[in-house]
C-alpha cells in the first residue's frame, strides 16, 4: 500500500494484496485490510483505491462487501490481455472502519 498526494489530497492505493490459497475464507484477508485501512486513516487519507481483474469475482465481492466501489476500467491492465476494474472506498461518514 502506498500514500500519494494528488490535487492536494492523500489518496492510498493497494498495489497487490495476496492470500495464499489454503488461507482463504480465514479472515485472513480482512485483517490485512483492517491493517491497511489503520494506516490510511493515520495517513490521513481520503480515499483508498485499487484494481482488481474482471474475473476475479470472489475479490470483487470481498471488496464491494468492504465498501469499495467501481470508478472504472482498464483495458488489458493485467499482461495486455485481462481488464482491470478500477475500485475505491471513501473514507468518512463512518465509513470503512477497520
């Protein structure tokens, strides 16, 4: 994860978040977006965005359960042949509390 300032506002972005499948379905994921989420809010972030291939549709609903919403799409994002969707999860309004 990283924090960029952009337009005068910090924005996180996940670059990769990965769980190894035999740990799946373990909460595993979610402590490491709670983890992720602390460190933006003490960032003081406003959003947190990421992509997340088309097809992985066990990701989306994970994300879509966290919040997050769709903002786009990116053709042949993953090895110039797999679309990327472009998700973010604003932060405020008691929103994405870890």
């Amino acid at each position: 994860m990283e924090i960029k300032l952009q337009q005068g506002r910090h924005i996180g972005h996940i670059v990769t978040i990965d769980v190894a499948p035999e740990q799946r379905r373990r909460g595993v994921g979610r402590l490491l977006m709670n983890a992720i989420l602390l460190a933006c809010r003490e960032a003081k972030a406003e959003s947190l965005r990421l992509e997340v291939a088309v097809d992985n549709d066990a990701a989306l609903a994970f994300y879509k359960r966290l919040g997050f919403t769709e903002t786009g799409r990116i053709p042949g994002f993953y090895m110039g042949t797999l679309d990327a969707l472009t998700m973010e999860l604003q932060f405020g309004s008691g929103q994405a509390k870890p």
